[in-house]
C-alpha cells in the first residue's frame, strides 16, 4: 500500500513503458538485462513524481544523461587485458633500394689464311728412255704454281642493361612485466566496478525511497497508514 505516491510494480501493471526503452547504450541487446535489474531493484518504492507520466519523462531525461558516460565504461569492459602485462613494445623497419648497371662488351676477329701449291707434269711415249730428274726426252711437260691468301675480320658490340630493386620489411615485438605479481593482482582487482549497480543507484532521485510490500499496517483511517484511527 503506498504513502505519498504510487509504487512502481503499480505502474508495470498497466504499462511496460517507463522511459527505459530508447535511451543510449552500447549494445540493444544488453538493454532488456539492464531495465530488468532496475524494475527489480524499485519494484516495490514508491516514485518520487507527482504523476505517472512526471516520473516516465523523468526516467528517459535521467537515463538519456547518464547512459553516455556509462556505455563508455561498459565497452571498456569488454578490453581483453593481461593483468600481468606492464609493458609492451613493438618497433617496425622498411628499407628499400634500387642498383642499376649498364656494361658494353666489344671486341674485333681478325682471321687470314692462305696456301701455296706447285706442280709439275711430263710425259714420255714409250718406247723412249726413262725421264730423268733434269726432263729429258719428255714429249710434253707441264708445270703450275698457286698462291691464295683470304683475310676476314668481324667487329661485335654488345650491351647490356640492368635494374635491381628490393624492399624489406622487419617486425620486432617484445612484451612481459615487471615488479610484484601479487601487488599486480590487487591492483587489478580494484578496477572491478559493477556498471548496472551503478546505473541502478543514479535513479535512487527519481523515487520517495519507501518500500511498499503491500501490507495494511494499520486500520487507521489517516493520511498515513502508521496512525490511528482519527490520527493523533
């Protein structure tokens, strides 16, 4: 039974929109989790609005406030880090270079040759001496000499160019800790922050902070349901 105003499980019984379903937050589908744990947590208090429709605005305006500040920290949540890690370098090189050459071959073949060739042909008709050595008594005789020489040359050029490039690349990744393992530990343990908590106590101004379970406390017929019949 509420006091001054009206519970908030009052309120779900006849709508579902309480101002939380379109304010900002880093991921839609944690949104359904998060107003839950909030409807939960007020369920039974009593708001701290003169109406219904004061306390819904009031909800969105608190939300949409809030909600960018938290959203960064949620997705800071979702960093993978190593508690155990105090440093961690990486260093990167890249060179490149470019070589050109050029090289010219020449050169000259020079070739000679020749030959030198003599003969000498006599004929004798039978029965007649024999030829001798100074060619006598030769009917007919013939003699030939020959000289040839050839002479050739030839001239070569060759040139030739050529281009070199070439990059490299160098990666070189060192990491580890230094100091105490068990002081890294506790310092880690208290960056351990309950974000919906959190969310959840920045709406605490939005409610009168009086639980209402339902109960007749009393069967007075006051304003407040603690005094007695016809009050003090």
């Amino acid at each position: 039974m509420a006091t001054f105003t009206i519970a908030l499980k009052s309120i779900l019984t006849s709508t579902t929109d309480i101002g939380l379903n379109d304010y900002p937050i880093f991921d839609e589908a944690y949104r359904a989790g998060l107003n839950k744990k909030i409807t939960d947590h007020y369920f039974n208090q009593e708001i701290g609005q003169e109406t219904v429709d004061m306390f819904i605005f009031a909800m969105k305006r608190k939300m949409n406030e809030i909600m960018p500040f938290y959203n960064q920290m949620y997705k800071s949540q979702l960093l993978e880090i190593d508690p155990l890690l105090t440093f961690r370098s990486t260093s990167h090189a890249t060179g490149s270079g470019t070589g050109e050459g050029t090289s010219t071959n020449t050169g000259t073949a020079t070739n000679t040759s020749g030959s030198d060739s003599a003969s000498t042909a006599l004929n004798s008709n039978y029965p007649q001496t024999a030829i001798t050595e100074t060619e006598q008594y030769a009917d007919t005789g013939a003699s030939s000499t020959s000289n040839s020489t050839a002479t050739g040359s030839a001239d070569t050029v060759d040139n030739s160019a050529n281009t070199n490039a070439q990059t490299n690349t160098s990666q070189t990744d060192a990491s580890g800790f230094s100091g105490s393992m068990s002081q890294m530990l506790l310092q880690y343990r208290e960056t351990f922050v309950n974000l919906d908590l959190a969310v959840i106590g920045e709406l605490s101004t939005l409610f009168m902070l009086l639980w209402d379970n339902g109960d007749q406390f009393s069967q007075g017929s006051g304003f407040y349901p603690y005094f007695t019949r016809g009050g003090f």
